[in-house]
C-alpha cells in the first residue's frame, strides 16, 4: 500500500474500449503498475484476443474481459463498475461520421452513462475522462497562440454545425472534435451539478504513435497508418491521410501512463492534463524513417511544410508521467522506431 496514492496496487479499475490503440495500453499501463483492470469492449467474443493478451502477458486473474454492447443504455456500466475504485472511460467513436447529430450524442450520452454508474458504486473514488487535442484546439501551422485549461474548441463544433452536406473527410474530423468537446464539458458540466464522492480527470492526448499493444490484432490503426504509408508509399502525401497536418505527437504508452497517474494520485484532481509531446509534421515522419533505415526509399519530404507553432501547458501532464515513470516525454524517433519494429517493418 502507498500513501501517496489515492487507488493502491491490486484495486480494482475499469478501462473501457479495452480493445483500442489507446485503450489497451491503459490497460497495461494499470496491469504493469499493479492493478486488476475489467476492461469493457462490445463484443466480448469479436475481442476475445485481449483477455488472451493480457492473460499470457500478466498471467490469469488479473484482467477480466466485460462486455457493454451499448454504452447508451441507462445503466450501461453498472454491472462493470461494481468493486472497482476507479474508471478510465476511454471508448468513443473515432472519426464516427460527418453528421453531428448523429456522432456528438454518443460521446455525450456515454460519457454521461458512465459517470452515472460510477456515482452508484460506494468504493469509487476517481473518473479519468480521455478526452482529445481536439477538445481544446484545431491544429493550425504557423500560428503562434497558447491552449491551457481554458480552452476549448467552440470553433470545431461551430463548423460542425455548419448546415449540409455532412460528409468529406475535413467535416468528419471537425465532427468527431466537436464530439469531444461537447463530450467533455458535459462530464464536467454533470460533476458540478451532481457533486459525486468521487473527483474527475481528463486527459487531452494528441497524435499517438509508439508500438501496439498485439499487432497480430491490432495492425496499423489510426495515426500509425501514417507511418506506415510513409514507408511503403513512395508517392504518398500528407494530403492524401486523413489528420495528417502539422501538430503535436504523444507516444501511446506515455499517454496511458499519464491515465494512471491522472486515475492515482490524490493531488492530481478537477484537471485537463496535455498529453502533448513536442511538434511534429510529415517531414519528420520521413526523416524518422530515413534514420531508422538507411538506404530505403521512402514517400518525399514537402518543401516548405509548415509546423505547429503553438504554446501547450503540457508541464503538468509531463510532470506526473516523470513522477509515475522517471522518464519525461518520449522522443518522437523512439515512437517511430518502436512503431515500425513492432509493425513489422522492415
């Protein structure tokens, strides 16, 4: 037992959408500090790989697979948080749609059921909400302007808003920004109304790269398709990936571990912490590659691509993952390599 944790070792925690790039290292971010995790996905029999992974990688009896079919339900999550002291809700749908009414309400409502659940089990004692960069802000190049905990991205939800046609890929990621801001401001919105006996967190990650959990399932999801477009493509564009403009980075692994120290540490509370690493754009991605493998051809550098100029309080968030792990950030060629070895490419 640590004094200096609010959730002690062999607790009990939720992680939901267990199964996902982000979500899955959570979970083996609290398995490797100590931790019994449920984690919940929606079809425990499509997903039955990660109560495998995680039995051959920690051993039997420590994470147990729970399914929620529907996150929208009342009640959705009150078998799952049931024992546990604490609840990372990290499922949502990531680039769901380009309609807003029809994307927004399933991060709000979710969001909602599991705060709901969480306010019916006595033993609960902290919420970790992952939220997004885009919660707070548009990445936007060669701009000079600040993000903190003031922040937030009315102008996404303002686009999203916009009258039709709901579709293209920009009005999705304008979409699925407007989700998790509304997402967002409803936990806290519903934590200052309902006063629960429990203290809420979120964490705000931006483009994860690093290694995934079991790639063998998993493969090149997300932003690490990037990575490996940028490899196999010579002719490849950052215009042509959805996302893929100049901004910050965070390696997935110091993301989940900023989750647990978000969920553990009785000082960290009533917090949006910036799980935001250095900048980075396309170009670094083909330098990375170039490095980590001399003599291969990879997609081009853009002359003159710009670069994410903007000021992130992303102090606090680095602080809590040196005092959890004893490392800050992760450099963005350790992600990358770490991405394509474990992706297999070669």
């Amino acid at each position: 037992m640590s004094s200096d944790r609010l959730i002690s070792p062999g607790s009990l925690v939720v992680v939901t959408g267990a199964n996902g790039f982000i979500g899955s290292h959570i979970v083996d971010q609290f398995l490797k500090y100590g931790y019994r995790v449920r984690g919940t996905v929606r079809s425990a029999s499509k997903y039955q790989w990660v109560q495998e992974h995680f039995d051959k990688t920690y051993g039997p009896g420590k994470f147990e697979l729970f399914e929620v079919a529907d996150m929208l339900a009342s009640g959705a999550f009150d078998e799952t948080v049931k024992g546990a002291s604490g609840f990372v809700h990290n499922a949502t749908p990531v680039m769901g749609g380009a309609d807003p009414y029809a994307v927004v309400p399933i991060a709000v409502d979710s969001t909602l059921r599991a705060l709901e659940s969480a306010a019916k089990e006595p033993g609960m004692k902290r919420v970790v909400l992952t939220s997004s960069s885009g919660s707070a802000v548009t990445a936007v190049a060669n701009k000079v302007f600040t993000v903190d905990s003031n922040s937030w991205n009315e102008s996404a939800v303002e686009a999203a808003y916009a009258p039709p046609p709901y579709e293209g890929v920009e009005r999705t990621a304008l979409v699925y920004f407007a989700s998790k801001v509304k997402g967002e401001q409803a936990a806290w919105k519903w934590m200052k109304e309902n006063n629960p006996h429990f203290t809420l967190n979120a964490v705000l990650p931006n483009a994860n790269f690093g290694p995934p959990v079991n790639f063998a399932s998993q493969g090149y999801r997300s932003t690490l398709s990037w990575v490996k477009t940028a490899f196999e493509n010579p002719d490849a564009s950052p215009d042509s990936l959805p996302g893929m403009v100049p901004q910050y980075y965070v390696d997935v692994r110091d993301d989940a571990a900023i989750h647990v120290a978000a969920l553990i540490y009785p000082d960290v509370k009533g917090e949006r912490l910036f799980a935001f690493a250095y900048p980075f754009n396309w170009n670094d991605i083909i330098r990375s590659l170039k490095d980590l493998f001399p003599g291969r051809e990879f997609a081009k550098e853009i002359p003159n691509l710009g670069t994410d100029k903007s000021k992130i309080a992303n102090e606090r968030a680095e602080e809590v993952l040196k005092r959890l792990t004893g490392h800050g950030w992760t450099s963005f060629q350790d992600s990358i390599g770490d991405a394509t070895k474990d992706l297999g490419l070669k």
